[in-house]
C-alpha cells in the first residue's frame, strides 16, 4: 500500500514548523508564559487538524482498496478512530 501524502498536508506542517520557530522566538525574548501556552495550544490545534487529514485521506484510499479486494473495511475504520484517539 502507498500512502497518500498530499502538498496541502505538507503545507499544514510547514506552517507548524514555522509555529513552533516562533514559540521559541517568544522563549528567547522572554515573553510571558501565557505567550507562550497560547502559541501551543495554536500549535496542538493544527497538528490535530493536520494528523485528521491525513488519516481521513490515507482511510478514504485504504477503504476502496480494501472494497475493491471484496473484503471488510470496519476494522481499517475502528483502527483509524482508535489511532486519533490515542493521538490524543
């Protein structure tokens, strides 16, 4: 199976990097830990959002795969649910 990694999902972590540069800015300059908390918490939102997409995107192809062998797709869908959940 290959996994569908699309420029949009790159895009997604490349602003996170470019997130995560910045909480380290406020740290070197010293801002306030509610700065800081709150450019993480932003941080956390994205990567969740971008770690959904990719699972919803990667689930979609592995579905029709698994539809077009004829076989079960509930596990592969439990098995997503069960990933976002202890991502959390």
């Amino acid at each position: 199976m290959n996994y569908n990694y699309t420029d949009e999902m790159k895009m997604r972590l490349k602003r996170i990097e470019g997130q995560i540069r910045g909480v380290l800015r406020l740290m070197e300059e010293g801002k306030s830990c509610k700065d800081v908390v709150s450019q993480l918490s932003a941080v956390r939102n994205a990567s969740d959002k971008a770690m959904a997409l990719i699972v919803a995107e990667n689930l979609q192809q592995c579905i029709l795969e698994e539809q077009a062998k004829g076989r079960d797709t509930g596990k592969l869908v439990k098995e997503a649910v069960e990933l976002l959940v202890k991502s959390r």
